[in-house]
C-alpha cells in the first residue's frame, strides 16, 4: 500500500512517485565512483593478468574475464576483487575520491570485452592474439592502477563530447580528461 510520503502532489491531484524497479536495483552501478577502490581493483586484474601470461594459464584469463561481467552488470557489489578493493583496501587511504560512475562502468566493459575476446581467441587455439590482448589489458589496468589514467574513461569523454553517448547519461562526463596532480 503506498503511503502519503510515496505521492507528489500534481495539478489533477496526487500520483505515485516513481519507483526504481527491482531488475534496475540488481543491475544497478554505482554514481559516484571511489577511485581509490577503482585504482585498486585494477591493481588486482593487473596482478592476475601478469599471474597468466607467466604461468599461461588460459583459466586465470577466464577468471578476469567473469569479473569484468560481474563488475559490469552489479557493480562492485559480486566481484570478489571489487568487494576486496570496496571493503577493504581503499577504506584503508581514508575519504574517498569520488569521481563520475557511467565513465567507469564503461571502461569495465571495455575490460569485459577485451579479456572475453583474450579467452575466446586463447581456447581456440590462436595464442599469439589472445597473448596480446592480455598484454593491452595488463597495460590499461595498470595506467589506471598506478597512474590514475582510466583509459576507458578518456574514451568515454570523447565519446560524450562527440554526442555519441547523450548528456542524460552523465552531465559531468563530457569534460573527463586526464587527471591533474
């Protein structure tokens, strides 16, 4: 039953005020963003990606892989290395830095893409690609990790500049930039 404090008041009298689905909740995002538990769960795909290419380990690629899924469609809420970087580590650096969610969900899913497509070509047989997307993933998780570059994010800034993806999404987007020190 709707109570009085879930209705706003309109010129032909009272209608209920939107409420955010359950399917929009389970995938929901966070907006803001803590960078410093961005930059940490970078880390940890930096760790683990570097951990495959030593090892060769076609799983471990697997395994990032799913985490970006994760990431992607729930936030950090089921990604074990998120919740690690959530919960544990960056509440250690004090306050959080916030910074605008969509552009960080994007570059998950460039993450996603990229480490789906290193598994993919690596179970078929063609190494030397999978091997390399690997690489690029360990290089952009890193910039992001150590430096605070968010690849995907400077993308998503171009993208929103260029109307491709619309100002409703994020109306601080569209001046993502390399971050000043």
């Amino acid at each position: 039953m709707p109570q009085f404090t879930d209705r706003i008041p309109a010129a032909t009298g009272f209608i209920p005020a939107p409420r955010e689905s359950r399917l929009r909740r389970l995938f929901a995002f966070p907006n803001p963003v803590n960078e410093y538990a961005a930059r940490f769960t970078a880390g940890i795909v930096v760790l683990l990606a570097l951990a495959a290419v030593v090892t060769g380990a076609v799983w471990l690629v697997g395994v990032i892989a799913v985490g970006f899924v994760l990431r992607v469609a729930f936030g950090p809420r089921i990604s074990p290395a998120a919740l690690l970087a959530v919960k544990v580590l960056a509440p250690r650096l004090g306050a959080p830095k916030l910074v605008p969610g969509p552009p960080k969900r994007f570059a998950q899913g460039m993450g996603a893409v990229l480490s789906l497509a290193a598994f993919l070509l690596l179970g078929a047989g063609a190494s030397l690609a999978g091997w390399t997307l690997v690489v690029f993933l360990v290089v952009a998780a890193s910039l992001e990790s150590f430096l605070g570059l968010c690849l995907g994010c400077l993308i998503f800034g171009v993208l929103a500049r260029r109307g491709l993806i619309t100002a409703s999404v994020c109306e601080e987007c569209a001046n993502v930039t390399v971050p000043s020190r």
